[in-house]
C-alpha cells in the first residue's frame, strides 16, 4: 500500500472551524509534517488544518424509567426482607436506614435515606416515597 505524497491545490478531508464539522477541503500550504493551511469546499475559509473528528458514537444506551428501575431495585431486594421484622408505619414514628416499615397502603418498605427533617424515602412494591417522620 504506498501513499502517494500530498502538495498545494489537493484534496483533502478536515475539520472546519467555520463550518465546525468534517468538510472537504483544498490544501494551499504544505509544510514538512503535513498540511498547514487549508482551503474549507463548503464555506471557502483559508484557516489552519485540522485533522478530521472521529463521528459520535450514537447513545446506545436507553433512557431508564425511574418508576422501572425502582420496581427492578424492590424485586431484587425483596427476598432477604423479613417482613415480620416490620414495625407499623406512623408519622410520629423515628426510622432509620434499612428499617423495615409496613404502610396499610403501601405495604411493606425499606427505608432507603433520610430526606430531610422529618422525611424518609422508602422503597415500596409501587416504588419510592417519601414518608413524613418526627
């Protein structure tokens, strides 16, 4: 495979500052690493070269529904909960972290965090709440 040496008036593919992605380009000054200055096809901008950008790779990850990852989150804990260990829920109730609560709407829950004065957040079947607490 040999590579056949560039100079002043061809073509050649880089990264435009005006047009702020790859474009074709004239090259108008050659140094001795390479282009120096070049020639923009799209927008005819003399400005110094500048290699071509890699394109962006597209998300391939998928935007996670907080409501489906906390149902995943309960379906993975709830076998090693105890829910005999469970105290009753109430307002005026104290809690900490990883207690187990049992809502009569809710059913049982796993306090995750304190959220503030008098707040908990507990994970639920149905997903996360925030519980009112003294």
């Amino acid at each position: 495979m040999s590579e056949t040496a560039l100079s002043p008036g061809d073509p050649i593919e880089g990264r435009c500052t005006k047009c702020r992605k790859n474009t074709s380009h004239t090259i108008i000054i050659m140094g001795t690493e390479g282009p120096e200055k070049v020639q923009c096809g799209t927008c005819d901008r003399q400005h110094k070269y500048r290699p071509p950008t890699a394109p962006r790779k597209p998300a391939t990850r998928k935007p996670v529904d907080p409501r489906i990852a906390e149902r995943k989150e309960w379906e993975e804990l709830r076998p090693s909960l105890d829910s005999a260990a469970a105290r009753d829920y109430s307002m005026d109730g104290e809690y900490r972290v990883n207690n187990l609560i049992n809502h009569p709407l809710f059913g049982l829950g796993l306090v995750q965090r304190i959220a503030g004065a008098r707040k908990v957040d507990v994970l639920f079947e149905d997903g996360r709440k925030t519980m009112r607490c003294k």
